[in-house]
C-alpha cells in the first residue's frame, strides 16, 4: 500500500471553485501527513502483533460482567480492559450512565477515489476545502493517484436502520445540486457511501474500576476538525504512560480523566462551532466569512492549538 504523503498546503474555496485562501503546511519541522486509514491501521496491527499480542477476529463482545468479557466463543478474565467499541460502545453503555447515540443534523457522502488526476489539477498534493451554503467538501490524496473525499450536508434526520449506506450517484448531485457540476461529476464517478453523522454526550469520566474507555467510546463527535481517529491515538498513548508510571491507582485514573476530558472536551464543543463557520447559508454572512478567511490566517490560527499539542509535554508536568 502507498506510503503517506506530505501535503504542501490547505486551499479553500467556494462551493463553485473559486479560490478563497490558502495556507502552506510542512514548512520547517512541521510533520502533517495524509494516508489511507487501512495504512495507518496496518502498522499499529504489525507493531502490537510484533509486541506479542493478540488479536481475536469475529468476536462480537455480547456480554460484561466486572472482570470478565465475554464475547460469542469464549470468556476472558481481564486485569484491565479498554473499551475502544466505537461509538455504539456497549462497555460504555453497561457501564456508564449513558445516553445514546443523537443524530447530528449532518450527512456525509465519502469516496476514496483513484485516478490518474487529481480534481484541482495543479493542486494534487493540497488538502482541498469547498464551502457551499449548509454544506461543504473536503479532497485529499491519501496515496499515489487515491484521494478521499468527504462531503457534508446538513440534514434534518436520519432514518435509516444502518448508519451507513451505498450511495447513489442521482441522490448526491441533488444533495449538492448548486454546486460546481465539473466537481460533482469527478467525485461521483466512484463508490459512493453515506453516513449519518452522530455524536454522544461527553462523561464525567473515562473510567470505572478497570474499565476504561478510549476514542469514540468515550468521546464520539462531530467530525469538522477531523481529530476522531487523532484523539483515539493519545488517548492509548497518554493511557498507557500513565499505567506504566501509576499501576491501576485512583491517581492514574484522575490524572487520565485530567488530561483527556479538558482535550476533548475542548475539541468537542470547537468541532461543533466549525460545522457552523462550514455551514453558513446567509449571504451575507458568507461573503463575510470568505474575506476573514482571504484576509487574515484564519483558518490556519483555528486549528494550530489543536495540531500542535504536545502530549509529552503535558504528562511530563504531571507524573
Ligand atoms: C465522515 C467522517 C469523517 C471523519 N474524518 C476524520 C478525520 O479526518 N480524522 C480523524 O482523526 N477522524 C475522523 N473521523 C472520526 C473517526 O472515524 C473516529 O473518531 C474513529 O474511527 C474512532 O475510532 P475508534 O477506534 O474509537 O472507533 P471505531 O473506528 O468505530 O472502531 C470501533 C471498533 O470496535 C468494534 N466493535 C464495536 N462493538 C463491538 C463489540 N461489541 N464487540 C467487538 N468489537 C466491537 C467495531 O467493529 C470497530 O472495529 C471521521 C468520522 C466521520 C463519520
């Protein structure tokens, strides 16, 4: 599989193809990558098999009762256990009072595209943003001649059983009908799928007794700043610096909650401020909005707390 590339900047543009702003990526020490997911997940799956674990396949956990896990064939007894089930975590659910599931009031249409060219002809290493009114799309290589696209609507429910679906090629350009039809042409002549985006509530806590809960389990949002999969990562690493310094002590538990409700909760409320910004449809308001972001480093200032914190750092002050 491809290796991961290195974006050289981010372009916005409105929902017909003109240019709003840019901001250069990678410069000096900089490391912003884009890769396929099944990459990423590749070389986290190789380095925990090389550290000697163990992976049990089509086992759906059904049931959990203190210590003990048990999925269809067999029980587990677990000193500890991590609760990385997504955001229809059923650890999360047994274990923490809880609220479902709620239905975002987005859609979104992905495509991992591959092609010879990219859409933006000169522009096939860039990280693209298109801001349409109540929508918008985002395009980015994930490999030599692979690009993924995400493309949001904002929509009034969800009522299908599965949260994602195969996409019809009629059904996205009408969802999209105002919008530069060159564009839609390129990303809809691909498989097509449709999420209903959903978040759940944020917890007082990531854990109880032995249980702790890790990315969408714990902190499921809305995906505008794309920092899901990002967040799901330090939670395992900061977790796991701190078992080694701690053990399984009411101290490692607090510091854990210490370090990651105030992260996520920060990104949490901040994902759902720019679904906003992304989703204006007044007029007004967006030719506003597209002269701060053509004016000033704007987009660029938003997001460069969040990339550039530095979790070392932080537990270092702690343990
Ligand atoms: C449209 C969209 C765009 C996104 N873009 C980005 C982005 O650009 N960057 C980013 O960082 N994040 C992004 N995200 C968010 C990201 O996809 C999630 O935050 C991330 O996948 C969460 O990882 P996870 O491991 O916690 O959960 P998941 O990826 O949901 O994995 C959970 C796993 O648990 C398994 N499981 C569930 N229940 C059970 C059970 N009972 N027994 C056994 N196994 C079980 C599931 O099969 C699954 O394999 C996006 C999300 C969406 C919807």
């Amino acid at each position: 599989m491809n290796s991961p590339l290195k974006p050289s900047k981010v372009v916005f543009r409105d929902h017909k193809g003109k240019k709003i702003s840019s901001y250069k990526l990678n410069r000096g020490d900089e490391k912003y990558l884009t890769l396929n997911r099944k990459r990423l997940v590749g070389v986290l799956y190789d380095k925990y098999l090389e550290l000697g674990g163990e992976v049990v396949f089509n086992n759906n956990i059904e049931d959990f009762k203190n210590n003990d896990i048990t999925p269809k064939d067999k029980s587990f007894d677990a000193e500890l256990i991590f609760g990385c089930d997504g955001i229809n975590s059923l650890l999360r659910t047994k274990k923490f009072k809880s609220i479902p599931p709620i239905f975002s009031g987005f859609t979104a249409w992905r495509s991992i595209k591959e092609s010879s060219y990219p859409f933006e002809k000169n522009n096939g290493e860039d990280i693209n943003f298109y801001l349409g009114p109540n929508s918008h799309i985002v395009t980015y290589p994930i490999g030599e001649r692979t690009y993924s696209a995400t493309c949001i609507i904002k929509s009034s429910d969800w009522t299908e059983e599965s949260w994602i679906l195969k996409g019809f090629k009629g059904e996205f350009k009408s969802d999209f009908k105002d919008w530069n039809d060159d564009l839609l042409s390129y990303l809809s002549d691909s498989e097509l799928y449709k999420w209903g985006i959903f978040q759940r509530p944020l917890l007082e806590s990531f854990s109880t007794n032995n249980l702790f809960l890790l990315g969408d389990s714990a902190h499921a949002m809305v995906p505008f700043l794309g920092q899901g999969s990002c967040l799901a990562i330090e939670d395992s690493y900061c977790l796991a610096e701190i078992l080694e310094k701690k053990e399984l002590t009411d101290e490692a538990k607090k510091i854990f909650d210490d370090l990651r409700l105030s992260r996520c909760r920060n990104i949490y409320k901040r994902s759902l401020r720019q679904a906003k910004l992304n989703h204006i449809s007044n007029p007004l308001l967006i030719f506003l909005r597209n002269k701060l972001l053509s004016y000033l480093p704007l987009a660029n200032f938003m997001v460069r707390d969040i990339h550039s914190y530095d979790l070392d750092a932080e537990l270092k002050k702690i343990i």
